[in-house]
C-alpha cells in the first residue's frame, strides 16, 4: 500500500520531474515543483531541511556524466571533481539584494539518519558566489571562482557498506551584511561538519533558492533503505517521440532537453494528488 501509494505519486510527477529539462517558464515551474517533491521522497525534508521552496532549478553537470537527474546513482569516480553547476530561474525568482549567493553541499548521509540531531559533513562551502550568463538565455551559470572558496569541493567517499549516501547542493542568497562564522570564514578550510540548520540561521541565510542531490554509495549494504530511486525521470517516463527516458547518463543537450509537455495528465491535479499520496507513504515509512 505504500509502496503503491509512492508509486502512484511518483508516476503522477514523472513529467513534473522530467519537466526540468525544459527552459519554457510553464516547464521551469514544473521543474521546482518537481524537485521538491524529490527532496520530500528522499526525505531531505524534513530530515535535513524542514522547508524547502526553490524558485529555481539547479543543474549539475558532472564531466563525463553531463546533468544529473535528481537522486542519480553516481560512483565515487564519477563524482571525484567539482560538478559545474547552473540554475534555472522560475517566476517566482528575485535575484539576491547582495548578487552574492552561498553554495553548500552535505552528506545527508542515508534514508532514516536523523539529520536534526547530528551534524553534517560539509563537502563544498563557498562564499560571495555570482550568478553569470550562460549560452542558454534562460540558464544562470553558477560561478564559484569570483566568491571565497571556504571547503573546496571535495568528492563524496561514503565508507563501503554505510549505504546510500545522499549529498544536497544548495544555493542561498546572502544578505547584504553576511558575515561568515569564525570557523568557516578562511579559504581552504579542510572537511569539516557543520550545523546547517544553525549555519544557516546564523549567518541570516534565507531559504535556498535552489538545490539538487544525487547519490553515492560503496560496497553493498543490508541496510533498508525506503524507496528514494523511484525519483529518477529515466525510470518513470515511458520513452517519448524526443527520445526521452534517457535523462541520465553522458548526454547532450540536445537529448537531455526531451519534451516532456505532451504527457497524459493534468499537472495542475497531479501535484496536489502527489503531494497527498507522498505524504501518506511518507508517514507509513
Ligand atoms: C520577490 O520579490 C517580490 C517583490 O519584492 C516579493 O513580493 C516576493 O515575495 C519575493 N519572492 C521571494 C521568493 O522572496
Ligand atoms: C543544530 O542547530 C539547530 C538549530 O540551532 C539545533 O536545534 C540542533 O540541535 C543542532 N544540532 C546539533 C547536532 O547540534
Ligand atoms: C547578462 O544578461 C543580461 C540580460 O541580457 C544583461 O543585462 C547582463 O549585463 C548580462 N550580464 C553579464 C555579466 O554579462
Ligand atoms: C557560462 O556558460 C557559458 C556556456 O557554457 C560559458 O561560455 C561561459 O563562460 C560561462 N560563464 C561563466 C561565468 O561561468
Ligand atoms: C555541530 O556543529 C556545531 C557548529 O556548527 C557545533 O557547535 C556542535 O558542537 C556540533 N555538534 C556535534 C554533535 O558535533
Ligand atoms: C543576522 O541578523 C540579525 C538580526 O537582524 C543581526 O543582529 C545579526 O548581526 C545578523 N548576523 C550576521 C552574521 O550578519
Ligand atoms: C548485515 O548482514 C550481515 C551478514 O549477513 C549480518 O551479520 C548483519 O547483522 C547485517 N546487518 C544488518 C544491519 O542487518
Ligand atoms: C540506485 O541504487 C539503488 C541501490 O543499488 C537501487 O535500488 C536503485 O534502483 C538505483 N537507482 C537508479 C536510478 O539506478
Ligand atoms: C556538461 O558539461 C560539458 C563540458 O564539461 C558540456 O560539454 C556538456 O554540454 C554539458 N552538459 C549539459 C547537459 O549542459
Ligand atoms: C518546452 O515545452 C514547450 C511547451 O510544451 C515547448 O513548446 C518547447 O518546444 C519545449 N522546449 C524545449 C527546449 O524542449
């Protein structure tokens, strides 16, 4: 029954999910909406943020693999340099008073870690980001070399065994009067953990404006872990005349911008319906 009930609603946001790719406002829009419901699948909210309301879409490109898909399976290999990043303004975007943003990615560690009562391994922390303009007018390239590197990337290598690892990017905008906390204001400061929750509050970050995740995970576990792979566009959306259903994986553009728009169902009912059926089997999880 939860399980259906997460199928069901995950079936319903399939276009919502593919939906990114497209740089049409509708589609943006329903790119946000659904990668809040992959962080709710995936149970970064509420284990790791209690809200989260993008007004942008994030995309992150890794060498070799190209655009990720939300909650893609990625080796440690694959994900061992720094991914280049952009988002995808929607409507509801207004840009940072300050036009300095703070990238972070954690280690949200496995399904079920109760990330409110631990801290997290911070792997990329950088200051005074800046938002540039990428060849694709709606896209804003992410440019981490104007702001402060604190933590400089460093490529996820959950120990073998420990499971599914999910690492978040999140993209905040600074207010004009930031000011990073002591211990994390110097460039070069090594892997470290950190209270995101508290980071953020204390240093007045508001709500990410946008955010993405994939997954690592080394060696073979027996660890359960609730469904979190169902979110994967490719694995939910029947192939379409574009070519679609191959949003993972080293793509190009051109394959990785399918039209997702002439999908069955009403996106408008769908997300709603979701939302409910993803809450149900949440609280059953
Ligand atoms: C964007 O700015 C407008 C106008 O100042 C404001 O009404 C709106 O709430 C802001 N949106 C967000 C997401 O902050
Ligand atoms: C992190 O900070 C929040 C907010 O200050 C606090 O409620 C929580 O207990 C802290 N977590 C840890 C592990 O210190
Ligand atoms: C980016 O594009 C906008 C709109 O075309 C333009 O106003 C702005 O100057 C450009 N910024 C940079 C850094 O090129
Ligand atoms: C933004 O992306 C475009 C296209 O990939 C690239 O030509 C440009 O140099 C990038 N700008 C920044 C600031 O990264
Ligand atoms: C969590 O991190 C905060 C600072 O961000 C620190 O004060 C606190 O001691 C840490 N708690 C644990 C359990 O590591
Ligand atoms: C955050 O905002 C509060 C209230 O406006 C202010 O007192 C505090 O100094 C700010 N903190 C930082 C780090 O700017
Ligand atoms: C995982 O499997 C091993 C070998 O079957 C077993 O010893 C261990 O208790 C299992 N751990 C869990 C968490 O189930
Ligand atoms: C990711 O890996 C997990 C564990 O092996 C698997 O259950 C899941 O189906 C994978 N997801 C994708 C999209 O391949
Ligand atoms: C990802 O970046 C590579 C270059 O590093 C570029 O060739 C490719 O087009 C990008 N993929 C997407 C989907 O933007
Ligand atoms: C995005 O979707 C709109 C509306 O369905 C469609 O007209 C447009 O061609 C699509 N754009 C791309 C790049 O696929």
């Amino acid at each position: 029954m939860i399980f259906f009930a997460a199928t069901v609603a995950l079936s319903l946001l399939g276009p919502l999910v593919n939906a990114q790719s497209n740089n049409s406002n509708s589609n943006t829009a329903l790119g946000i909406a659904g990668i809040e419901a992959n962080f709710q699948n995936a149970h970064i909210i509420p284990d790791l943020l209690s809200t989260f309301n993008p007004t942008a879409v994030m995309n992150v490109n890794f060498t070799g693999v190209g655009e990720t898909s939300a909650g893609q399976n990625l080796t440690k290999d694959q994900v061992s340099t720094e991914p280049k990043l952009a988002i995808v303004p929607g409507s509801g975007f207004n840009e940072s008073v300050s036009g300095s943003y703070t990238l972070v990615m954690v280690d949200a560690d496995i399904v079920g870690t109760k990330e409110t009562v631990q801290n997290q391994t911070c792997h990329w922390l950088v200051n005074g980001v800046t938002l540039g303009n990428s060849s694709s007018a709606e896209e804003r390239n992410v440019s981490t070399t104007d702001g402060t590197s604190i933590i400089d990337y460093a490529g996820p290598a959950p120990a073998d065994g420990s499971g599914p690892h999910r690492y978040v990017i999140l993209l905040f905008a600074q207010p004009m009067k930031f000011s990073a906390p002591a211990d994390l204001s110097k460039a070069n400061t090594a892997v470290t953990t950190v209270n995101l929750t508290e980071y953020v509050s204390e240093t007045n970050l508001s709500q990410p404006v946008a955010g993405m995740y994939f997954t690592v995970q080394q060696g073979t576990t027996n660890v359960s872990v609730p469904v979190t792979s169902a979110v994967v566009s490719s694995t939910l959306l029947p192939a379409t005349a574009s070519g679609s259903g191959t949003t993972t994986g080293a793509s190009s553009k051109s394959t990785s911008k399918p039209n997702a728009a002439p999908r069955s169902g009403n996106p408008v009912l769908a997300i709603p319906v979701a939302a409910f059926l993803l809450f149900i089997s949440y609280i059953y999880l």
